[in-house]
C-alpha cells in the first residue's frame, strides 16, 4: 500500500507540475500573441508611412524635373539676352566713337574758321 501511495503521489505530483508548466506556457504564448498583434500594427503603420514617403518623393521629383526644365529654358533665355546686349553695347560704342570723331571734326573746323560758339541768352 506505501507503494501504491506513493505512486499516487508522484503521478498527482508530475500532473501538478505539468498543469503549472502549461499555464506558463499559455502566458507566454498569449504575451506572444499580443506582441505579435503589436508588431502586425506597427509594420502597417510602416508600410502606410513608407507609401506616403514614395508619393511625396515621385511628387518631389516631379518638381524637381519640372523646375529644373524652368531653370534650363530661364537660363536659355538669359543667354540669348546677354549676346543681344553684348551686340548692343558693341554697337553703342561704335555709335559713340562716331559721335566723337564728329564732335572732334566740327571744332576743329570751327577752330580753322577762327568762328566763336554763340551763346543762347
């Protein structure tokens, strides 16, 4: 009877110790569970997040292409308007050279001549 007992005991006491093995197992795996339930919320966030940044960054670049074909076509036009003002000011200084040189040639006629400039009153 000690040994029927006995067997009794240690068969109670291994189906204690596994029933309390189970109930932290289910504790781990529900803190798991919820973890993972975390994680699956947090990487949805991301993901949303992430197609946010790719729609920002296409419209960025979009931008960018677009303004950049401005800056080209304003620095094209700037360029135009520096060789027409380049031509113009070569012409301005010819003009101005011929201005002096007539300048020049009427005194010295009026110098020849002897004549003095009349004054307005």
């Amino acid at each position: 009877m000690t040994v029927g007992v006995f067997l009794d005991f240690a068969v109670a006491a291994i189906l204690i110790i596994g029933a309390v093995g189970g109930v932290a197992i289910t504790r781990k795996l529900n803190r798991l569970m919820t973890a993972q339930q975390e994680l699956k919320i947090a990487l949805d966030s991301f993901e949303l997040a992430a197609g946010r940044a790719d729609a920002a960054l296409k419209r960025l670049e979009a931008g960018g292409i677009a303004k950049g074909a401005e800056l080209q076509s304003a620095a094209a036009r700037a360029e135009a308007l520096v060789n027409e003002l380049s031509v113009m000011a070569s012409a301005g200084e010819r003009i101005a050279e011929r201005i002096e040189a007539a300048v020049s040639d009427v005194r010295a006629i009026g110098a020849s001549r002897g004549a003095k400039p009349k004054r307005a009153a």
